[in-house]
C-alpha cells in the first residue's frame, strides 16, 4: 500500500506540473498572437528585426515546452500503468482492474456504439458522462480551467458532426494521438512474373511517400444560459455537444476543400493540392453536360481502381448549370425525362453533394477516400464567465486538434463552367 501511496504522489505531482506547462502554452499563444500582430504592423527593416528575433525565441520556448510536456505525459502514462499493475496483485484488486479495463472500454467505444447507448438512455448514466458533466458545470475560469472530453461523449460530438457536414463523412478518417506518420506505397504498377525459385526484383518494391500529420486547433466559443446549466443532463448534453459539432464541422469541411496547410495552421485542402492537369474549363453551351462529365477521365483513367466518385459543388451551380438538363418535355411541354431529384441529385448517376464552401460555377469531382483527416483524441472546453455576465450567460470554447491532406491529388479534378464568348 505504501508504494501505491507513493506512486499516487507521483502522479499527482507531474499532472501539477502538466498544468502549469498547459498555462505556459496559452502564454505562449497569447503572445504568438502579439507578434502576428507587431509583424503586421512593422513598418521598417528594424522593426522587422525585432519582430523575428522574438519569434526566434518564442519559437525555442515553445520547443523546449512541447518536449517537456511530452517528457511528462510519458512519465504519467508509466506510473499509471505501474500502479495498475499493482493494484491487480491486492486483495480484490483482480476486480477493480477488471472494472478499470470496463471503463476503458467505454470510453472507446465506437460512435455505433454509442448511437445505441443513446437509445436506450444508458449514455446519460454512464458515470464518465454525469461525472464529465457535473465538471461541466463546475468550471471556474477559462486559464487553468480546461476540462478534457471523455471518449465517450467524444464519440458522440464526432457523430453528430455528420449531421452538419457533407463531405466530412466522404473522407477516410483515422483517430490518433501524439504526431502521426503514415507510410503510403505510391507504386501502382503490376507485379512481375518470375521463376518460383527466383528474388523478386529490387526494384518492385514499391514507391513510399512520407506523409506527416500534425494537430492544428480548431476552436469555437458559444453561450450557454445560466439557467440551462441548471436543468437535466440531457438538456446541457444535446445543447452543449450540437453546438461544439456544428462548429468544429463547418470548419473541417472547409479545411477539406480549401485548407491552405502548416503556413497558416489548418490542414490541406484538396482544392489548392489538385494538379494543373486536372483543372479545366468548360463553356456552359449546348454540350456542357457532356462536356463537363468527360472531365471524370482525369481522374479514372484505368491504370488503376479507384473508389466512389462524387461531384461536390454548391446548390446554386447545379440549380443554375445542371438541373436543367435533367428535364426534357415533349412538343406540347410534357415532361418525358426524368426530373432532378433534389434530395438525392445525381449527375448522370454520379453522386452529387452540395457544399457552400465550393465557389459558383466549379464543380469538383473526386474519390474522396484518397483524403486523409487525422483526428485527435483530446478535444476540451473550458469557461469564462465574464463575457455575457450581464446577459446571465456563460461562453464556453470548444477546441479540438485535427490535421489532414489528400493522400493523391491526382484523383480529383477541378472544373470551372464559363459563359460562352459571344459571337462579334
């Protein structure tokens, strides 16, 4: 017992001092923020110089923080896992592993799983639930306040983004933690027949490509009624989990299509990724349906398989452009075609889905499983109360940490219909 207690000390002492680190960042951001501001502003090769000279070291604080706090969580991590250890050798303590290895499994579960926990009312009373919750409410301030999501609710914020995105569900997604590299065999040519006996070539080894994923921030603030903090667990749940998705959302599927990378901290759209190639214009004559769907040979050109192709564009381009030909009527104006079907459209059977973030008049059809979205485990909310204090409301920010890039540019295409040049 005198071991655990000493373990629990420990423990206890490095996630003080996890904290305090965890202060020092929002420090550090604060003043990143200051020195995007002061470089803005500078006007003279001096003022230019002193700007990139506390960049320089803001840039060393921030590394020697990140190996600390690294440093730190792994040290936490083998403590608790040492005193796990010895907690299964006590008495009974067989069993509280067992419960712990349970709670554990909750807090993995899929969001399936979850979905079904929802039905049955179970999800409000799971203790990682309430107990998350109650914190919820009990949150002080914003600067040391912050509060980590249990996997569980999570999960449930995740599925619920479906709900507000469109092409967030098309991509392939892979939940992570700490700095992700993926290794990708690029090499898509056939194999070689050889005796049985026989090495295989060197050379059909195959192409990897390095691709590396960080974990950039994606925040959100909203406002919560004091009153409402007051009321059932399912009230705050609902309220609490469909704002923080629908903001986290909305900002994915924008990153998905535009994201412009680590020069400006947000993953890698697809749009500015695409080759020049598979960029085309398109005249919005008689043929332009025909023309415009020509265009998915940039991306299925045969040499190898490729998943489902969607074409993503906004509701005013297939209204304005396309709709229109799905319609054909007779002499006497009848309709002998078949009709759009605004809430499933196709083009030419060819998946259609709509997203406000695609620019009028462009039209982008891709395998959309050839765009990775790393997702990371530790999304937090935290608190301040002085925001709306005389409006009786509390502002809560959502953050979590996502990264991603299209794994193969080359299977998406970009086409811009264009008016026709009229005639001289």
């Amino acid at each position: 017992m005198l071991r655990q207690l000493l373990l629990g000390k420990k423990i206890e002492q490095r996630k003080n001092a996890l904290a305090e680190l965890l202060v020092e960042e929002e420090k550090i951001q604060t003043r990143s923020a200051e020195l995007e501001a002061a470089a803005a502003e500078a006007q003279t090769d001096e003022d230019i110089a002193v700007v990139e000279e506390e960049v320089g070291k803001l840039e060393a604080q921030k590394a020697e923080l990140d190996e600390k706090k690294s440093k730190l969580q792994g040290e936490i991590a083998e403590l608790e896992n040492e005193l796990e250890q010895l907690n299964a050798k006590e008495p009974g303590g067989e069993q509280r592993s067992a419960d712990n290895q349970q709670k554990r499994g909750v807090e993995s579960m899929n969001r399936l799983q979850v979905r079904e926990l929802l039905k049955t009312g179970e999800y409000f009373r799971r203790s990682e639930v309430v107990e998350f919750y109650e914190k919820f409410r009990n949150l002080r301030a914003v600067s040391g306040g912050e509060l980590t999501i249990p996997d569980v609710v999570i999960n449930r914020i995740m599925d619920i983004m479906g709900d507000f995105t469109t092409l967030y569900p098309l991509v392939e997604k892979i939940p992570v933690k700490g700095t992700a590299r993926i290794l990708i065999d690029t090499d898509t040519t056939p194999a070689t027949w050889i005796e049985q006996s026989a090495a295989l070539p060197t050379g059909d080894v195959g192409t990897i490509t390095n691709i590396d994923f960080d974990g950039f921030k994606v925040g959100k603030v909203t406002f919560v009624d004091n009153y409402l903090l007051q009321d059932s667990i399912i009230n705050l749940d609902a309220y609490v989990t469909r704002k923080i998705a629908r903001a986290i959302a909305k900002a994915l599927d924008q990153a998905i299509l535009k994201g412009t990378g680590a020069a400006n901290k947000q993953p890698t759209g697809i749009i500015p990724s695409i080759p020049a190639g598979n960029q085309v214009d398109v005249e919005a004559d008689e043929n332009l349906l025909k023309n415009l769907v020509k265009q998915i040979g940039l991306i299925d050109t045969g040499d190898d398989s490729v998943g489902e192709i969607v074409a993503v564009m906004r509701r005013q381009t297939y209204y304005n452009r396309l709709a229109e030909f799905s319609i054909q009527v007779d002499s006497s104006g009848n309709v002998v075609g078949k009709l759009p079907n605004l809430r499933q459209p196709d083009l030419l059977g060819l998946r259609v889905v709509f997203s406000q973030f695609m620019d009028a008049d462009k039209v982008l059809f891709g395998d959309f499983s050839q765009y990775t979205l790393v997702e990371r485990e530790n999304i937090t909310i935290d608190r301040s109360e002085h925001v709306k204090f005389t409006e009786d409301q509390m502002a809560f920010r959502g953050k979590g940490r996502f990264d991603g890039k299209p794994t193969k540019p080359a299977a998406f295409a970009l086409v811009t219909i264009t008016d026709p040049v009229p005639e001289v």
